[in-house]
C-alpha cells in the first residue's frame, strides 16, 4: 500500500470546476482511461440485453448462449440507428433487428442477414459489417466496460477493494434498490465532497457519522488508484469506504451489503448522482432495502446543499485553502487526476491559453 499523500500540496483551482474544456477533457478523455461499472452482473443473463447510456454514449450489453457478456455501441453500422432504447431491466432477445433497415445481428455482433443484400451495388460482406464492440467483463458484483481500447488494468482499479474486502466483493448479491439524482455542481465537487473524511462528523452527525463512528477511529489505506477509510461499524466489523477513479465510491457494511455511488459529468456545472444498492442473497427484504434506500438518501441530501453551496463559491480565481489530514483522499485522488492532466499534455495546472489549448486537443 502506498504512503499517505503530502499535505502541504496545493488542491485542484477553481477554474477546473468551471471550465467547459475541462467538461470535455473529463468526458472525452479522462473517462477513457478507466473501466466504469454499468450494471450489476445479476442484471444479465444468457439470452438477454440491456441497452444503457453512459456519458451520452448508447450501449447494448449483450450475453450470447454458452458465451460471456458481450458490451457494444448501440448503433447499428449501417445507419447508425440504435437496435434498442434504454431499459431499466434486460430483456429476452435471440438476436438484434435494426428497426431502420431490419439488418439482424446475433448477440456475438456478427452481422447474421441484411435486408435485399442483393441490392448493393459492390459486393457485400457481412463480414465486415459486425457490431463496434467495447471491453467488457464481470468483476465482483458489476459489469465494467471500458469506452477506450486501453484502460489502466481493472486489477489495477480495483486493487485496494479485491485485497481489503475479497469476501463481501465475491459473494452472491442481488440489487435492491438504485436511484439517479441531478446535482447543480460540477462532478469533481461532488467526488471531492464523497472522499472528505473531514466533514463527515460536522455536517452528517445523526445520519454517516452513525455509520462511520468516532473520528480517532479513522484508518485510511492507499494503494495506485484506489483510497480507502475503514472504520469499526457499530454493529461490529469494519465499514468501508472506497473511492476509485474516475468517479466512483464503493460503501461496504460488515453484513455484506454494498453500495455503488457515482458521479456522472453532464455539463461543467451539473452532473448526475448514480446509487446502487446489492445485499447477498436473501439477506434483505423489500421493506428493509426500501428503508435502507431512504437512510442514505438523508445524507445525501445533506450533501447536496453543501456541494451546490460549493459551486457558488468556485468562481474562476478560487483557491481551497490548507488540506487537512482528514481530507487525505482528496489529495490521493487530485494527485492521480493531475497526473492524467500531466500525460495529455497539460503541465501546468494553471489558466493559460496553451493549457486550454491543450486540454482542446
């Protein structure tokens, strides 16, 4: 594991909460560096689809009999029409049918028939025409796709979690509960705000200070992407919380409950909040993930006012003040963001127009 970040280096400037070529870097090119987990893996079975969004991009989530799930661009080649809209839940599906031109493909994304093939001008090669497919596997209790062609290793990603948590990360769960809310501030407030240790007990302290306990009792682990406070849960066992890149938090509870909370860009000052709820299996009824459900959303509706009220206050010169040695996660995490800054070309994190000009690029 690595050593706890320096103190005394500076927070990201306000600008970067700001700025729309930020926005664009953040979804064009940061986000391709990583895996991003879009459903639970109990969402889909053999035999079934699942057409999603993410980051504005159409998928489909495929799972061919006596195959593995399958993730591609939800377009069909020809066109580029999508095959399916979005659902909420998979659906049956022996084969995709382009309701534009009626093209057919199987669950592989191999091109099975074309509609009047004979009438193309040049020879026609089904062959050439199979589906844009994405990296995609099951790892732990989600699927992860990757929307470039190389991400840093999942291993990597998820290192810390398959190391600290290897029983709760690979026993049978099943969702219980999700919900998406819109957030007036710009998704690295948001993040930033989800990995501050350093508020939890002033601003949460009926609602996560129960949770996390007493602040002497806070340990945190790092490793290359991955951060981590673990803290002893009143309940007995520890309670942890992971924050990994690009935008993602991972809460475990001793009894093996989890949740998945993201943070998803959508404009320089808006993003979406994502929460996943997965129990083991049986574990939890319908009553209690509901009322599970509703506990969380109280702190989270406490953090939102306060990540709102912090986008009022980024305006373009803003500086945050000294870190605290609670506020350690925040750094590990800005460390690892300037250093993607730093590999795309951008070496300075100041607003100079080569640094714009570069994160435009």
């Amino acid at each position: 594991m690595l050593k706890s970040p320096r103190l005394n280096q500076p927070f990201l400037p306000g600008w970067m909460y700001r700025h729309e070529a930020m926005h664009q870097w953040d979804c064009r090119v940061y986000a391709n560096r990583f895996w991003h987990p879009v459903a639970a893996a109990t969402a889909l079975r053999p035999g079934q689809t699942l057409a999603i969004t993410l980051l504005h991009q159409p998928l489909l989530l495929t799972w061919p009999d006596n195959g593995k799930p399958r993730a591609f661009r939800n377009r069909c080649p020809h066109r580029g029409v999508a095959f399916q809209a979005d659902r909420e839940t998979a659906r049956s599906c022996r084969r995709l049918i382009c309701p534009y031109h009626g093209w057919t493909y199987n669950l592989d994304g191999t091109l099975q028939s074309a509609a009047r093939e004979s009438g193309f001008e040049t020879g026609f090669d089904r062959q050439a025409w199979g589906l844009s497919e994405l990296s995609c596997r099951i790892q732990g209790p989600f699927i992860w796709v990757a929307l470039a062609e190389e991400p840093i290793p999942l291993e990597q990603q998820l290192a810390l979690i398959q190391t600290t948590a290897a029983a709760a990360w690979s026993r049978a769960v099943e969702a219980c509960g999700r919900t998406r809310r819109s957030l007036n501030c710009n998704w690295k407030i948001a993040h930033d705000n989800t990995l501050d240790d350093y508020h939890v007990a002033i601003a949460h302290p009926t609602t996560l200070h129960r949770e996390q306990g007493p602040v002497r009792d806070y340990v945190h682990h790092f490793s290359r992407y991955v951060n981590l406070l673990e803290t002893p849960h009143p309940d007995g066992g520890p309670f942890q919380t992971f924050g990994l890149p690009p935008w993602t938090h991972v809460l475990i509870w001793p009894d093996g409950r989890i949740a998945l909370l993201e943070f998803l860009p959508e404009q320089p000052l808006q993003c979406t909040m994502q929460l996943q709820l997965l129990a083991p299996t049986g574990a939890v009824n319908t009553v209690e993930a509901e009322a599970w459900l509703e506990q969380l959303l109280i702190f989270l509706d406490e953090d939102k006012a306060l990540v709102e009220a912090a986008q009022r206050g980024y305006d373009e010169n803003f500086q945050p003040g000294p870190a605290h040695q609670l506020e350690q996660r925040i750094l590990h995490w800005q460390s690892l963001y300037s250093e993607q800054l730093s590999e795309a070309g951008m070496l300075k994190l100041d607003r100079s127009q080569e640094a714009i000009s570069a994160l435009r690029a």
